[in-house]
C-alpha cells in the first residue's frame, strides 16, 4: 500500500488541468519543433509507405500471424516456442523493412 508524504498534493481533475496548461506554456511550438535535422545512415532511416506498400506490410503480417497460429497449435508450450516466436517477429521485422525501403512502396 502506498503511504503519501507529509506535503505530497493530491492529483485533482483540477491540478491536472493546472498542470496540462502549464506543460502547454512550456513548450509551446511542439514536440516537433525540438527535433534536430540529422543526416541519417540509410540503415536507420524511417521511411513511410503508400498505399500499395501498406497493403504488402498487411500481407506479411497475415502471413507471419498465419504461420504463428498454425506453430502454436503444434508445438508445446516452452522455451523453444518462445524463441520461434521472437525469431518470427524478428524475420516480420526484416520482411516489412525490405518492402518499405523499396522506392515504389514509399509516399
């Protein structure tokens, strides 16, 4: 259980305005603003997807989610399941990032 501290303030729908306005004043142009303009490895570069890209990162996780149902439905409980699924979510990850870095699945 949790005890409070001698001058420790209750957290009232009205502090929490209080508080929002004053976070609002102290940084007011936006998180975006913040961000300095870096120059990138293409390694670590985001790249946003059109349509038909979003369309082929759909099918890859239908593939991996379809594939992850049927080895759950075989393969006991354990450790060696867990790994498959980290191993799974890791070649998802690389699947997805070859179709996004395509330049006629970007935006």
């Amino acid at each position: 259980m949790y005890t409070m501290k001698k001058n420790e303030i209750i957290l009232t729908p009205e502090n929490h305005s209080k508080l929002k306005n004053a976070m609002a004043l102290a940084h007011p142009a936006g998180p975006q603003e913040f961000l300095p303009v870096v120059d990138y490895h293409p390694l670590f570069k985001s790249h946003q997807v059109n349509g038909e890209g979003l369309e082929k990162l759909h099918e890859i996780s239908n593939v991996f989610s379809d594939l992850l149902v049927a080895l759950t439905a075989i393969c006991p409980e354990g450790r060696e399941l867990s790994v498959t699924k980290t191993k799974l979510e890791e070649a998802c990850f690389f699947a997805k990032k070859a179709v996004s870095t395509q330049k006629q699945n970007q935006k």
